[in-house]
C-alpha cells in the first residue's frame, strides 16, 4: 500500500503532527504570559516587606516608622547569632505608623 506523500517525500502524517505540534506550543505560551501578566498586575500577589532597625542600646524603647498601609504580621528580633525570637504584642505598641517596641535587653 502506498503512503500520501506531499511532493513525493514528505508524508502528510508527518505534516499533521508537526502543525498540532506547533498550535499546541503557541496556545501554552499564550496562556503562559497571559497568566504572568494577569499575576504582575494583581496586588493581592505582591511580596510583603519588612521594616528594620539596629538596636545600639537594648534597655530603651525602639521606634520604628511603617506605611500608612501597612499591616504588622509579626513583630521579632534578630540577635548577633543569627536566631530570632517573637516579641508578643505586649511588649509593642502601635499608632498610625509608628511601632514603639520595648526592647528588655
């Protein structure tokens, strides 16, 4: 039995697979920067940050400045060791942008 051919040497099945082939790859990148886009723009994504300050003396009461719209989701410090250690909501405060920490050495 004989094979289609296009020209004479190309088989069309060869053709066919290498067109779905290629609509599949287009439709994926497609959905892939559209996905990307949609992820770039949305805020609900965004990368929280965090507000640092060095402590020169631990027996008095820090200070720190957040944004206005910001949100505390954990307050802790960082010692010289490199460990961290919570500091419960008793031992700060907020008001509008300023975060008193109290700080017992």
């Amino acid at each position: 039995m004989k094979r289609k051919t296009l020209f004479g040497f190309v088989d069309v099945n060869v053709i066919m697979a290498v067109v779905v082939s290629l609509i599949l790859l287009a439709v994926g990148v497609f959905a892939f920067y559209t996905l990307q886009d949609t992820l770039e723009e949305n805020p609900n994504f965004d990368v929280s940050g965090s507000r640092c300050q060095t402590v020169v003396d631990p027996s008095a009461q820090q200070t720190v400045t957040i944004p206005s719209d910001a949100t505390i989701t954990r307050v802790y410090e960082t010692l010289n060791t490199g460990s961290t250690n919570d500091i419960d909501t008793g031992n700060y405060t907020y008001a509008g942008t300023t975060v008193t920490i109290n700080v017992t050495g």
